[in-house]
C-alpha cells in the first residue's frame, strides 16, 4: 500500500513537471517576466515562489526565509532549472514515501500539501502561459467574458 501513494505522487509531479516546461520552452525571457498588470506574479516569480515554499516544506525545521521571494529577473534556461531542481526534489520525496521515518499520515500529508500547490502553481502558470501567446480561444472567451 505504501508504494501505491508513492508511485502515484510521482506520476503525479512527472506530470505537472512536464506541462510546466511545456509551458516554459515556447516563451522568450521578457515572456516568463511579464506581469499582466502591477501587483500580480509573472511566471518566473510562480515558479521561484513555488520553490521556495515547496523548500519551506520539505526542510525538516520548515525555515520560512529559506529563498528570496523578491521579485527579479531570471532567464528561461535558469527557470526551466529551478523547475527540474524541484520536481526532482519532489519525485525524490514520493518515491522514498514508505522507507521515510515518522508517521505515514505525516508523510501522506505533506505529499498532499505540495501536490496542492503545484497543482495551483502549474493553474497560474498555464493560464499566464496561454496569455502570452494569445491563443484565439483564449483572446475569444477574454472578449466574450469583457462584452457581458
């Protein structure tokens, strides 16, 4: 039973680890640094915080100024780095999930906690991702959605 969690959080992350760099690769850096307006996240700083809160969780004292989460500028190749860093990290974590001390809910828990935020992550990304490059659809629900 145990390996079944473990092998499913890992397909699961390969998944979200897959799409991300798909979303990434088509793009060009000013693409990944844009912002849609002022106060919102381009998708190099989804990414970054995306890493430094799934490195919040995985640090086993949980230090919250683990990594700058201030915005800056970050090139595509550095990017599609974090990501794999990550996504490895994450893999590395399902895949040891019945050889880990401490309780198996803990544990269950925390894979959960990260798959929840991929999950919104990768949702941001692909959407900030879609914007840039103005599919059709995209263009055609944001003119439907502006006219009612």
């Amino acid at each position: 039973m145990d390996s079944y969690y473990g092998d499913w959080f890992a397909a699961r992350y390969q998944e979200t680890r897959r799409r991300l760099t798909e979303a990434v690769e088509p793009l060009d850096e000013t693409a990944i640094n844009w912002r849609p307006q002022v106060g919102s996240r381009s998708i190099m700083e989804l990414v970054a915080d995306l890493a430094a809160s799934l490195q919040e969780r995985l640090r086993p004292e949980r230090d919250s100024s683990v990594l700058e989460r201030e915005p800056y500028w970050m090139s595509k190749e550095e990017l599609l780095r974090l990501i794999d860093r990550c996504f490895r990290r994450l893999a590395e974590l399902a895949s040891a999930y019945g050889e880990q001390a401490g309780s198996r809910s803990d544990r269950l828990e925390l894979l959960h906690e990260c798959n929840h935020l991929v999950s919104e992550r990768l949702g941001q990304v692909l959407y900030l991702a879609r914007m840039q490059k103005a599919e059709p659809a995209f263009l055609y629900e944001r003119e439907k959605a502006d006219s009612a």
